[in-house]
C-alpha cells in the first residue's frame, strides 16, 4: 500500500505526518480488568495508517482504504460525542477527544482484520492519535494519548472499553507483552520473544457472534463484587483463594464458581509474569490452557466453537490454548512451533468442517512495537 500516493491523489498534496498503531492479543488476564486486575496482552505486527495534513480552515475529510478510499466530510464545529454514524466516529472521536482547532484531511490503510478481537477500533485510534499529536505539536504522553483515544471510544463511539487496547498499541515493545495493572493503569515490559524461540501465536477466529445465554456479563461482575464486598476487600484482586474457599458456604454456587475465575485468573497472570521472565513457554503455555477451561467451566462464556478450535490446537501440540476476547464466539488463541500452523489450521479447518461450523478465518501474530511515526514531511 502506497499510503501517501493516494493520500495525494485523493486530497491534492501530499501528507505531513503518516503514523502506524499496531493491533493486539491479550495473552492472559480475562475478564479481571473490572476487577482491579492485571492484564498481559502483546502488540500484533498488523498496524493501522494515519496519514494526516492540516487545512486552513476548519473542515474534516476522512477516508479508509477499509471503507473504499470513500471521502467522509464534517467540521470541528460540529464535532460532538453522541454522533451518529459509521467508522468515521472512531478517528473524529479522537480528534474531539484531542481538541484539535484546525481542520485536517485525513487517509486510514491498514491491516488489522477488523471485528477478530484484535482490536482494530484501538490501532485506528492510536494511529490517528500518534499523527494527530505530531502534526500540531501537541506534546501529549503515551498514557494520555491512551487515555483520549479511550475517552474518543468510550464517549464519542459509546463503547464502554477499558484502556488495555489503547495502552498496548501505543507503549509496546518488539518481543515484549505488556502487564498492565489496571488498578492504577502502571505498566511493565514482559520479555515476550516468540520469534527467538522458535514460535508463534495462531489467532482462530470463529466468526461466529452468539447471543448471551443465561445471564450477561453484567450478572457476572455484579456476583464477583457481591462476593469481594461480602470479604471486605476494595475489589476481587484483594481476594486470596484461600479466603474465598473458606468462605465457600457463604455464596451461591454460582457466585462462588465467578469469583473462582477472577481470583485464580489474577493468580495466573502473576504466574505467567514469572513463566515468561524464565522463558519457560511449557509452564506459560499450561497457564493459558487452564484460563481457556476456567472461561469455559467457571466463567462460562465459551462456545462449542471455541472449546473446539481449543481442542484440536492442544490435540495438535499447542503449548497452549485458549479462548480470547469477551466469549460466546469471537477468537482463540493457540502458542505454536512456528512452522506448524499449516498443519494446525487444516486440522481445525477440517474440525469445523465436520461439526458444520462456520469456516474460521487465521491469523498469525509475533510481539512487535507500539506505534511511532513512519513519515515526516
Ligand atoms: P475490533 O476492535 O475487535 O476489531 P471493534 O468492533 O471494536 O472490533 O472495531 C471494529 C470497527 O472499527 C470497524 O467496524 C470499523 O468501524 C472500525 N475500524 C477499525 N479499523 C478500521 C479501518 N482501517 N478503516 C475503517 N474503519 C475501521
Ligand atoms: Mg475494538
């Protein structure tokens, strides 16, 4: 893609700033953010461009190369969160979001599968964010930049997610995951070299999106925070498993088996901190695997097609497999000898076929850097 011809030929000059943003897998660390709790996830070598000039009037011009090279035209007058609309509302959210005062023509390219649970709305975000921030000088920090494009989804989108994507896409580190703790946001590099050791990362993606059955992920929070205020602790992340299995009695199985997940999978990101520190990929691996059954038997929030793609990856030698992502479809993810996908993805391919699921799509992924600026005119 040649981003800056047709940024010319679609605007008339050429760009001043082209930024990339990556998108992301979350290793480990499933459904404990809103439980004060820690998160491991890695920057995908597929990135999101933003190409960027300033106008002299106050007027926007957008297009995706996802979106048909399509021009979308507003102003910053009529920037407002609550918008209707499509795509656009992700980039002019963070225009909102950064409170830009000059107008902009601005082209999207890139390569992040949208709608995998590889958070492409945060690599759109980030990469307009990054261009936009150089462009006017703006100075502004990671963390902010993360903090707007998550203030652009949050209000301007009207998606309530938390700030892991935007953190990830936009701090990485090539061969690193990220722990990021999100009872104060702090943020630490894990040594995540796939490549050196000879592996990689298989993203199954279902495609299939089931309604929830038997309770929301409203329920599931309320019975985890029912079963850390009852324990007198600030949030779940303050609950040992000790503590919980002594008060076993106290809940209802069902809020018992909930808080089960959060604090054993708060335990197992600690330990998969220490795994990875140790390049230990057996024992880090057996973790994820371990996340994959409590999503699916404690959590329950899995899927036949996930637990299947997660069987066969495992049957298949996977160090380790799982579930990723909100549940009841979406993607899982399986660590792998490199080399080995082909096998692998006809093998579930064929699994599918067989259960008359939908066709997955795949996707391979290895640790890569956050975004930064690639050109500069
Ligand atoms: P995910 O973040 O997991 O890919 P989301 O539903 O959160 O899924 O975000 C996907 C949406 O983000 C798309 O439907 C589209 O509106 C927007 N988006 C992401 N990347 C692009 C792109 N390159 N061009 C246009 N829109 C994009
Ligand atoms: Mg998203």
């Amino acid at each position: 893609m040649n981003t800056e011809k047709t940024f010319e030929k679609l605007f008339g000059e050429l760009p001043t700033v082209v930024a990339q943003a990556p998108g992301r897998v979350n290793l480990i660390g499933e459904h404990v953010d809103f439980l004060d709790g820690f998160v491991l996830p890695f920057a995908i070598s597929d990135h999101t461009l933003a190409a960027v000039r300033a106008r002299k009037d106050s007027k926007i011009n957008l297009a995706s190369m996802q979106r048909n090279g399509e021009i979308f035209s507003t102003s910053i007058e009529d920037l407002a969160p609550g918008n209707k609309g499509d795509w656009e509302r992700y980039a002019l959210g963070v225009l909102w979001a950064l409170g830009i005062t000059q107008g902009v023509d601005l082209l999207i390219d890139g390569n992040v599968p949208l709608g995998a649970g590889l958070s492409s709305s945060a690599a759109l975000e980030c990469s307009v964010a990054t261009a936009v921030n150089k462009l006017f000088n703006f100075r502004h920090s990671l963390e902010d930049l993360a903090r707007i494009c998550q203030r652009a989804e949050n209000a301007y989108v009207g998606m309530p997610c938390g700030i892991m994507d935007q953190s990830v896409s936009l701090m990485s580190l090539a061969g690193h995951a990220l722990l990021l703790d999100c009872r104060d946001l702090s943020t630490r590099h894990i040594p995540f070299d796939l490549a050196s050791h000879g592996l990689e990362l298989l993203v199954i993606d279902t495609q299939v999106h089931h309604a929830l059955v038997d309770g929301g992920y409203a329920e599931r929070r309320g019975d985890c925070e029912v079963v850390s205020e009852a324990l007198g602790a600030k949030a779940l992340r303050d609950v040992t498993m000790e503590q919980l299995l002594a008060h076993k009695n106290e809940f209802t199985p069902t809020q018992f088996v909930r808080a089960r997940h959060g604090v054993s999978e708060m335990q197992r990101v600690r330990e998969a901190v220490t795994a990875l520190e140790k390049d230990d990929f057996v024992l880090f691996g057996d973790l994820i695997n371990q996340t994959h059954a409590s999503l699916r038997d404690d959590y329950t929030v899995s899927c036949p097609e996930l637990d299947l793609g997660v069987e066969v990856a495992q049957r298949l030698g996977a160090l380790g497999a799982r579930m990723i992502g909100g549940g009841y479809g979406g993607s899982d993810i399986a660590l792998i000898h490199a080399g080995e996908s082909a096998k692998m993805i006809e093998a579930i391919r064929l699994a599918f076929k067989k259960e008359n699921f939908r066709e997955p799509r795949f996707f391979t992924a290895l640790p890569s850097e956050g975004a930064k600026i690639i050109s500069l005119a």
